[in-house]
C-alpha cells in the first residue's frame, strides 16, 4: 500500500486536523501486537497527543491474536491499517508485513516509529523522535522511558561482549554500566539528559530514519524476538548511521516478562549467543557462551528459575541448534 496523503487520513488513528498537517514532517507508527486487547487501548488513548506535531498513519501488525486485538483496532481506530500475519510470526516478521504494507514509502515520509503495544505516549513524543533524527549521522532514535511506577528505564546498550557479561555477572547490571569496559547498559544518568550515542538501545519504541529503513532493509526475522532491535542497530552503524536518545521524547512502557518467565528469558538468553554467532569466529563466541553461562549460572544459584531454564538450554546442543520460535 503506497502511503500518500489520502492515505493520511484525518481522526482516530492518523494525521493532524484537517488543513494543519500539510507542513509537518511525515511518519508511519507501526504497533506489533499478540493478543494484545488488555493494553492496546492506553496506548492508542496516548496517541492523540503523543503524536501531535506529525502527520502520521497508524499501522497494526497483528500476530493471529486469538483476543479480538484486530476487531478492538477496528472499532477504536477505524482509520488505522491491520495488517494480519495469519500466524505468530514474530516481531520482525511483523514490522516487514507492516512495511510492505506501506511500500514504496510516501516522499513526505520522513520516519518510520516502531512500538510495543504496551508504550504509553507522552504529549508531543513523536515529534520529538524525528527531531532527533534531523542530527546528522542519526538512524535511530529512542525515547527516555519510565515504567509503570515513574522510575526511569535505562535503555541505552553498549555491544556485548565476554568481557561486559562478566562484569555485570560481578557487580550486577547497574554498577558494572558505569564502566563502558564492563557494562553494556549505560547506567550513567547524565547519558540520559542529552542526545547520547549508543550502540543499541532496548526497543520498545524506536524512529527509524527513512534513510535507516532504506538501507538497512527488511528486519532480521530469524530472531523471533529478542535481539532483532540490536542486530538492527548494529546494521545501521554498519552503513554509518548511529543510535541517539531523544531526551525530549517521554514514554512509559509497562514492560513485560520476560525478566520472570522462564520461557522467555530463555530465549532471549539463546538470541544473545545467536547474535554473536553472525559477526564472532567460534574461539570468540565460545568466550561469549561460556561468559553468559557463568552469568546465568550464578543468579541460577540465587535463586532464579528463569535463569536455570536458561542454563539448561545453553548446555543443550539441540536447543543452542533449534530456530527460535514460538
């Protein structure tokens, strides 16, 4: 479907009010759901103001929910675009069908936002992404996050690396950020005030340059989910093209669980590992397998179930060769 500005229509789901959009840079939102009928409609709620400043398509790519989630977006937002996978097809598998769906991209698109359904935008957020992509060099930019209680989200990623998973294995997450050497979070609160460049960032809401989407091409779709965000941005640097902070731009995300299930912090452990594989020669990722393993294995010891399911099928041939999946 070519975007145009017939297919920018005016009310719940798109655009600005008739006759006061013409001049404001151009996005598509795009919102991955599954099943997602219980939070998709604060975040809709949000978008009125959220995107404010743009004028916007809304675009839902949904993953054969069994919940209602299309007819739920059909009836609150009747000007959105669905588009239906037909199966659980993952998340990169969704923002391509959601792509596709808008190929070739209007001339006036000038990014495209990618969002979990669990996002709640803050007044102006947006507008505040693109901006963010008008520094040169920026593919990728991010919002500062909250969560549900009002605590900030540190979202900024350094590369993983052997080295930066023993470090968090010793001094946990938040001190071992501190120190660009031995933390891939970046725990710093003053990286968070300004436009910082990262090496990815966590990807629940996301600007992506029309540059970005044009040379980086389709998202990776072996992934399933988890990893896709970072083996993303890591391409984009690859073309010259960095990951930033928006500051000005506010979210909260309620988050998921995939800290407190097993299932999923499983395979998000194992995407870690696939990751790697595609740039590391195997002397690098063994380092890297044997550095998560005693990292999962330690908090496995604490305590934490979904850390010894993921030390299970890190030691299993089978589950490390398994495409991930739902």
């Amino acid at each position: 479907m070519q975007s145009s500005d017939e297919d920018l229509p005016q009310g719940s789901g798109s655009g600005e009010p008739a006759g006061g959009g013409e001049d404001l840079p151009g996005a598509v939102l795009i919102v991955v759901t599954w099943n997602s009928a219980d939070v998709l409609p604060g975040l809709l709620d949000s978008l009125e103001s959220g995107m404010s400043g743009l004028r916007w398509q809304l675009v839902v790519a949904d993953n054969d929910s069994a919940d209602g989630t299309a007819d739920l977006v059909r009836t609150t937002a009747p000007d959105a675009l669905v588009v239906q996978t037909g199966r659980n097809a993952g998340y990169s598998a969704a923002i391509n069908a959601a792509l596709d769906a808008v190929s070739p991209l209007d001339k006036r698109t000038d990014a495209v936002l990618v969002c979990n359904p669990d996002i709640r935008m803050r007044p102006g957020c947006g507008a505040a992404l693109v901006r963010g992509l008008e520094r040169p060099g920026t593919g990728i930019t991010a919002p500062t996050l909250f969560d549900g209680t009002g605590r900030m989200i540190r979202t900024l990623r350094r590369e993983p690396n052997p080295l930066r998973l023993l470090g968090e294995m010793v001094l946990g997450a938040h001190r071992s950020g501190r120190f660009a050497a031995l933390g891939e979070q970046v725990a710093d609160p003053q990286a968070y005030q300004g436009p910082t460049r990262a090496d990815w960032v966590a990807g629940s809401l996301m600007a992506l340059s029309r540059e970005c989407v044009e040379v980086c091409g389709p998202w990776d779709e072996y992934f399933f989910l988890y990893s896709e965000e970072t083996e993303y941005a890591l391409r984009a640097r690859s073309h010259g093209l960095a990951t930033r902070l928006a500051p000005d731009a506010v979210a909260v995300h309620l988050e998921g669980e995939s800290t407190v299930s097993p299932k999923l912090w499983t395979l998000l452990t194992l995407n870690r590992v696939r990751l790697y594989q595609r740039t590391h020669g195997a002397p690098a990722v063994a380092a890297f397998w044997g550095a998560l393993l005693l990292r999962e294995s330690s908090r496995a010891l604490l305590g934490r179930a979904s850390s010894r399911a993921a030390v299970r099928a890190l030691v299993s041939p089978a589950r490390m060769r398994a495409k991930p999946g739902p």
